[in-house]
C-alpha cells in the first residue's frame, strides 16, 4: 500500500494529500480516540476549526487550530459532512475556514465522518433509531419464548417492566427513523423494516404526531407479539381519510382479519366490489409503495389509465360516504356538490347490488370495504 501510495503521489500531487489524510485517520482510528481528540487533530489538519455535532446527545465540540475549544459561536461552514451510523444519519462534521474551502477538506470530511461514527459506535451511546431486524424479530415474534424476547429488549435499550408500544408503519418517503423520532420525541424509540413493512418498538407513541403520508397502525396489547399482530391488522384497515389507526378502535371489524382469505374473496358483496373497484388494496399507496405513477400500478395488470382513475374515484366515493353516512357530509369531505355524489353512489350500489341508502345497506358496504383492504395486503 506504502509503494502504491509513492508511485501515485508522483502522479498527482491531490492523490499524495488524500492518502496522506485517509493514513492519518486510520491511525487515529487505530489508537481508538475519543470526539475531542478527533476534534482537535482535524483542526490542526485543517489549519481551522473543526467541529462534531451529534444528534441524539445534542453535543457539540468546536476546537481551533489551536487544539482549544472554539470561543463564541458557530461560523460559517466551509464544508459540512453528515455522520451515518447504521444507515442513520446521527449527526455532522464541519469546518469553519474563513476562506473558500481547501483542495483536500472533502476528504478530510469524509474520513472524520467516518471516524466520528466509529467512535460513537465504540464508546456511545450511540443513540440510534434504526436497529438490527433480527432484534426486533425477535421482540415481536409468535414463537419467541419470553426469556429471548426479554433479553432482546434489554439489548435495544428497553427497561424490564414498562410495557413497550408497537407500531406497523407504512411511510413511501420519510426515512423509517425519522418517523419514530417524530411520535416519540424524547423517549427510547427502535426501528426496522420487516417483510416490507415498518416496526416501530417504543416506550410511548404519540398517534397525533405521525407526519403526513404516513399509515399506521397501534397494537394494544401488553405482549409485543401479540401488540404487532394487532398492529398490523390496523395498518391493513387505515385510509387516506384515517392514516393512523388503534386496534382498539377497530372494534367488531377486527374479527374479519380472523376470517380466512379465501371466504373473505368468495363473499358476493366483496366480490362485487372487486369487479367494480379492481384488484384489492388501496391504489394510492400500491402506487407510492411500489415507486410508480398511479397509472402504472402493478396489480391491475388490465387497467387503463382511465379505469384506474375511475376505480380511485369508486373508492373515494364510497369511502367517504361509508364514514359520513350521509350524501351531503360526503359531498363535504370530497368538495363535490351532493348530487353528483347521490349519482356516483346510486351507480355503486347497483353494481353491488345493494341499496346504500338503508342501514343495512350501509353496513354491508363497510363490511365489504373493510374485507376488501384486508385482502389487499
């Protein structure tokens, strides 16, 4: 590596500097220094101060060339470098030079991100939000025995005794670890991404502070195993108009994620809403789930553009008339004017062949809505 590291530097004068910094971290990194030792020597490197700034403690160090903390406050950057632990971005790395940033500090950057993460990792806490899957597997597992899922726990940083919430989350854009930050701000909180869906485990979920975008579900239960099972079940059954759901909200329409697919599929009223609305599941988040344009869904092989949009309308129309209960609340909700909503809903409960304007009527239609998520899933 030495003969490689001369024969390059006698082409490039820029590949000498860089191996030169990437050495000189390595050998940090080798003598197992802490921040500030990392702080101190990035500023003498770099003839500035350099500064660490991490996340989830709030700490920040600024030390000058000088090898003493930086007085007063932060300057402008000259270049700035987030630090990634576990695929979580914990915190960043900067120089404050007073000039424009030199030829080598990206690279100088780069290797103190590198190191800063390394001795996070190694003396912590490293206060991470994503955590290893097979942990979390482990904490929400069926047939995980309680000694292993309590001593999963204790390794995510969970105490014995507080019961730990459970939620399955579905977020198409906001990274998964923001999203736990976000309903549990302050509190410990661990994420992970499980046969595609979202599990978050913490010690407490504040349901109104989910971000747009994002559906969710919330077990009840004491028992994590038993509290992701419901928790799942209250994903499969959010809307666009209900993102967020408890499962001890869902009352008597937990009991259909009990009933076997096949005799959900064989019910006439959910068969009808197949053919009229197309394959099962929610067409906007299929489409955000799978990266395309509403028009390209993948589980309506045989749709047009056109019969894509016209499903999305059946659902929103019958949607929100099923949580309003009447025409002109869900004219309301879908900013049309009521009559052309008492049509788009004569229209759909002749090709269900179910009268929506009685009770009964609007039951069965719940019913088959609720089945019909549950088979997209």
């Amino acid at each position: 590596m030495e003969a490689l590291a001369v024969r390059l530097s006698g082409l490039d004068p820029y590949v000498d500097g860089a191996l030169r910094i990437v050495a000189f971290y390595d050998t940090l990194m080798r003598r197992r220094v802490d921040l500030p030792a990392l702080a101190r020597a990035s500023a003498g490197l770099a003839e500035c101060v350099a500064g660490v700034g991490l996340r989830g403690t709030g700490r920040t160090i600024r030390v000058g060339p000088d090898g003493r903390d930086a007085p007063g406050a932060a300057g402008p950057s000259s270049g700035t470098v987030a630090v990634v632990l576990d695929e979580e971005e914990i915190g960043t790395v900067w120089l404050e030079r007073a000039g424009p940033a030199g030829p080598l500090d990206e690279v100088l950057l780069d290797r103190l991100a590198l190191a800063v993460a390394g001795a996070v990792e190694r003396y912590g806490p490293a206060r991470t939000t994503m955590a290893d899957p097979a942990l979390v597997e482990l904490v929400i597992g069926a047939e995980t025995d309680e000694a292993a899922r309590a001593r999963a726990l204790r390794l995510l940083g969970f105490a014995a005794g507080p019961v730990v919430r459970v939620a399955a989350v579905r977020s198409p854009r906001l990274p998964l670890d923001q999203v736990g930050g976000a309903v549990c701000p302050g509190g410990t909180v661990k994420a992970a991404r499980i046969g595609g869906v979202g599990v978050l485990l913490a010690s407490a979920v504040d349901r109104d502070r989910f971000p747009a975008g994002v559906r969710a579900g919330l077990g009840a239960a004491d028992r994590p195993d038993l509290a992701w099972r419901e928790a799942r079940t209250a994903l499969r059954l959010t809307t666009a108009r209900e993102p967020v759901l408890e499962h001890a909200e869902l009352g008597a329409l937990a009991l259909l994620a009990e009933v076997p697919r096949e005799v959900l599929r064989g019910n006439p009223d959910v068969a009808a809403l197949v053919r009229l609305a197309g394959a099962p599941g929610d067409p906007e988040e299929e489409a955000r789930r799978n990266g395309e344009s509403r028009e390209a869904q993948t589980p309506r092989e045989a749709q047009t553009p056109r019969e894509a949009r016209e499903a999305l309308d059946t659902l929103n129309t019958l949607e929100a008339y099923c949580a309003a209960g009447s025409l002109r609340r869900a004219a309301d909700a879908l900013h049309l004017h009521h009559s052309s909503v008492a049509r788009r809903v004569d229209l759909i409960g002749r090709a269900l062949s179910v009268d929506l304007t009685t009770p009964t009527g609007l039951t069965r239609a719940r019913m088959a809505l609720a089945a019909w998520r549950l088979l997209g899933d």
